[in-house]
C-alpha cells in the first residue's frame, strides 16, 4: 500500500522551504516583512541557477523578468548577495524573487 502525499502537500512543503531560505538570507525581521507582503498578494519565489541555466553566466541587467517582478536577493554559496545590475549568475546560485503578477511558470521560464 502506499499513501501519496495530497496535491496541496507539495506546493506547503516548497512554500516552507522558500520561507526558511527566507529567513537564512534576510533574517526574521524581514521574513515577517515578506510575510506581510505576501498576504497583499506579493508572491516570493526562487529558482535554482544550474549548469544547464540559460542565465548561468549572464548579468542580472541581461535577463528580462516577468512583468512586476524583481530579484530580492541572490544566495550565493549559502550567503544573500545584493542583487548587482553587474552580477553574473552562477551554478547553484539561488535567485530569489517577488512579483505581484508572475507565475512560478513566468520565473522558470525567465531563467531556466
């Protein structure tokens, strides 16, 4: 017998995890600063930078991001960056973004 996990499961667990890297790079005064925005319908989402990105390598001011989004901060071998319009991306790093209007499917697609 085995038992799947609900739909919903999937989407709390990668919601808890963006929290905690959340947290790790900004600190838990800001986390609840973000928690407050994303009750007004900000939406806080991350992607992963791989070898295979399109974006490994590029400059920030290079990639064109979805319509009401911007980059909160880049976590760079476990450490927030300040997002740079100079800064090239590299393999593992962890973009983390906000946007009022984007999809998860809108930020892939812009980085990936």
């Amino acid at each position: 017998m085995l038992d799947l996990p609900r739909p919903e499961a999937r989407a709390a667990v990668s919601a808890c995890r963006r929290a905690y890297l959340i947290e790790e790079a900004t600190g838990a005064t800001d986390t609840v600063a973000l928690l407050r925005l994303s009750k007004a319908g900000v939406e806080v989402m991350e992607t992963v930078i791989t070898s295979r990105s399109r974006t490994a390598g590029a400059a920030l001011s290079d990639i064109v991001l979805p319509n009401g989004t911007v980059i909160a901060t880049v976590v760079r071998d476990g450490q927030p960056t300040a997002p740079e319009p100079d800064m090239r991306l590299r393999p593992g790093d962890e973009v983390l973004l906000a946007s009022h209007q984007a999809t998860e499917q809108d930020v892939q697609s812009a980085f990936q």
